[in-house]
C-alpha cells in the first residue's frame, strides 16, 4: 500500500542527515575509545545501558498495570485497531494497552525486543463514551502510522547522530506530521483528525467550543525568540501547526500561516555549524597526535583484527546489502548460494537489496528467476515488498515482485 504522498517532504532528508552524522560520531567515539584506552566505551555503554534499562522499567510497568485491548476486553477499541491497521497494511499489529495518566490526553508508541506496542491514555479512550469516536480513531492511526514508518526501529540507527543541536528533534517533528496525515487519510475524516488535535490541547468538552480560525491565528503570530526556540527544542510540533498542516492537506483556504523568524533560522545554522566544526577539530587534533597513531596501530593490527567488518551469514547477503553488481550475484546464484536464505532479522537477499536508493531491476529480475520468495517476512512481519515500499523504489519493481506473489 503506498503512502510515499503522504510523508512529510522533509522526514527522509533529516533520517539520511542523522545517520551520516550517527556514523561520523561512531567514528569519532572509536577514536576516542582507543585513546582512552576503552574509558569513553565504558562511560557510552553505561549511559546506553541505564537508557534501555528504565525503558524496560517503564514497559514492564505498562505490561503488568495496563489493561490490554482484546477481542473480549474493549471489544470495540480492539476491532478499531484491526480495522485501521489492516487498511494499512500492517502485517503483526502491536499490543495495545491502557493506562490511567491522571487525566493526561495522550497516546505512544513502543518497542519492546521485536514486539511492537501502542499505549493509549484512559482519558483518551473516554472519548468514545461522549460521542467523539472518529477522534480516538484518529490517535489510534496516528500511533500504527508510526509503526508501519517504522519510526520505533529507526531511532535507534539514528541515536548517535541526535547529537546534533536541533536535528534530532527536527526528524522527530517531520515524523508526527507525516503520521497525522497517514491518520487523516486512513480515517478518511479530516474534520475528526483536526478535533482530535484540539482536544488534545484543551480537552474533550472545551474542544466543541475553539474556534479553528482563531486558535491558529493567534497561535500564529506566537513567532518571538523564546517562543520558536521551545519549538524547535521539541520532538512534536505545536498543536496549531498540526491542525493546519491537515487543513492544508485537506486543501482547505484561508489557512493561517506559521513563519520562523530569520534570525532564529540563522542561530540554528550557526549551532549546528559550529558543533560540526567542534567535533572536527576533536577529530584532528586526536589523530594528528603521534602517541594515538601508535595506538591505532597496534590496536588494529593486534587487538580488533577482523572484528571490525560487519559479518554475515552468508555470502549473497552481503553482496544484496552492499549492491553488488549484477554479474557478482549471478556468480553467488550459480555457486548454490540460497535466495531465500535469512539472516538473524529475518532478512531474506531481496529484502536486503532493497535497503539501497537505487536497485538494479535486472538484479530483481535474477533473484526472483531463481526462486526468491516475495511472502517471505522479516522480524518486522514485512515482505521485500513492504521494504521496497517504505525505501521509495518505484511502481515497476513493485509491480515486477507482486507477479510472482
């Protein structure tokens, strides 16, 4: 099912960011590990390991207090989510819970191992009891639109690189836009997508009374120093910004316009360029020093060896992640390697190929003529089908691997 239309134009363009520079700052940790002789590598793991710890807290919390959506347990809530989350494809739709917050409107995401998890408020489930069913509809799409982005699995590729002042948090932000508008559309209601937003902002009862227009309006001349940098600090956007990016999508008029001053725009460049200038002077500084190129040398020639290559199971699913030419895939096909052979993810070689911008139809075509299973899915519950589609590949080698379905 594509959706390619509906995510936000700036989401892909902050993920690439985030990763090139997750991979720079794990090049520049490695170098500082090995100057500090593996202390900064234990001062990371044990920020990391605190990090997975309280969220593991957090979710066993959820788990054993929550109260669980099943076919016999809010019976309707649970054949919303079905409903909603078959019309958007998604394969292995997430637990669902509820949790009381203290009149808290509010919903999220999760991740625990490979299970996918959806936590809806209490208050935010009330509303179905006055009426306002499509609202609640719409924060349940909005939370599987995260899931079928993946967004949960991708935060942990691009963990390193939030470092960056404001990058983190901007990624973060396109993200929500680009769920909103995977709800609204799923739902087909946009009126109910932009009540639910209010709401969210002042409650059930006090929503019927905003007035759309005003609200944005006022909140649009909110464009001063302490205002926009509170935005900008912030993983979701601001409410009134949400509603009009809907109202905007719907093709409404007359939409109130959010601007950012420039001298804030030229703050965030200064910070950001000056991190990557910092960071690089870190960078130089430690190699250029004769005491650490001693190091690195030994440490590579005598202490890493080979760990320092990724390593794979098999031969053809490197060369399918690495986008290996056509003939070097055909000569693997030739010398008995499995097509269908997966690796700890669930990852099969047309999986991993697709995983690249640009891919070779001839070396689909290959694949596919030697049996390669389009069915086949990964942990994720997606078949090389579903990645091609999530990675942006164009319609015909959609329209190529559904023929062989």
């Amino acid at each position: 099912m594509n959706h390619s239309n509906l995510v936000h134009k700036r989401e892909k363009l902050y993920f690439s960011l985030l990763v090139a520079a997750s991979v720079l700052v794990l090049i520049l940790g490695v170098v500082l590990t090995v100057a500090s002789f593996g202390l900064f590598l234990w001062i990371i793991g044990t920020i990391v390991s605190l990090s997975l710890f309280t969220h593991w807290i957090q979710i066993g919390y959820i788990r054993t207090n929550g109260v669980k959506v099943t076919a016999r347990q809010f019976t309707e809530l649970h054949d919303m989510v079905q409903r909603v989350g078959a019309d958007m494809g998604i394969r292995l739709l997430p637990d669902v819970y509820i949790l009381q917050a203290g009149g808290v409107l509010n919903a999220f995401a999760t991740r625990f191992f490979q299970k996918n998890m959806v936590i809806l408020y209490s208050d935010v489930v009330e509303l179905t009891r006055t009426g306002q069913t499509k609202e609640v509809e719409f924060v349940i799409a909005h939370e599987l639109a995260h899931i079928r982005r993946n967004h949960v699995q991708k935060q942990w590729v691009i963990l390193l690189g939030s470092i960056i002042p404001f990058l983190g948090s901007a990624y973060s932000r396109a993200c929500e836009y680009t769920c909103d508008r995977m709800a609204a559309h799923y739902i087909q209601d946009f009126g109910a997508a932009k009540r639910a937003l209010t709401v969210l902002a002042i409650g059930g009862p006090l929503a019927k009374e905003v007035n759309e227009f005003d609200y944005l309006y006022e909140a649009s001349r909110e464009n001063g120093f302490i205002a926009k940098y509170s935005e900008l600090l912030s993983t979701h956007p601001t409410l009134p910004k949400r509603i009009a990016s809907i109202a905007t999508s719907a093709g409404e008029e007359n939409v109130p316009v959010f601007k950012t001053a420039g001298y804030v725009k030229a703050s965030i460049i200064s910070m950001v360029l000056l991190t990557v200038i910092g960071n690089g002077a870190i960078i130089a500084l430690l190699v250029m020093s004769d005491d650490l190129t001693e190091i690195v040398s030994a440490g590579m020639t005598e202490d890493f060896g080979d760990d320092w290559a990724l390593e794979w199971e098999e031969p053809i699913q490197e060369l399918t992640y690495n986008n290996a030419s056509y003939e070097e895939i055909e000569a693997e096909l030739l010398n008995g390697a499995d097509v269908n052979v997966q690796d700890e993810y669930g990852e099969t070689p047309l999986h991993n190929l697709f995983y690249n911008d640009e891919v070779d139809e001839e070396t689909v075509q290959l694949l596919l003529d030697n049996g390669a299973d389009v069915t086949l899915e990964n942990d994720s519950g997606m078949t090389p089908i579903d990645t091609a589609r999530d990675w942006g590949h164009g319609p015909e080698l959609i329209e190529l691997m559904e023929s062989y379905e």
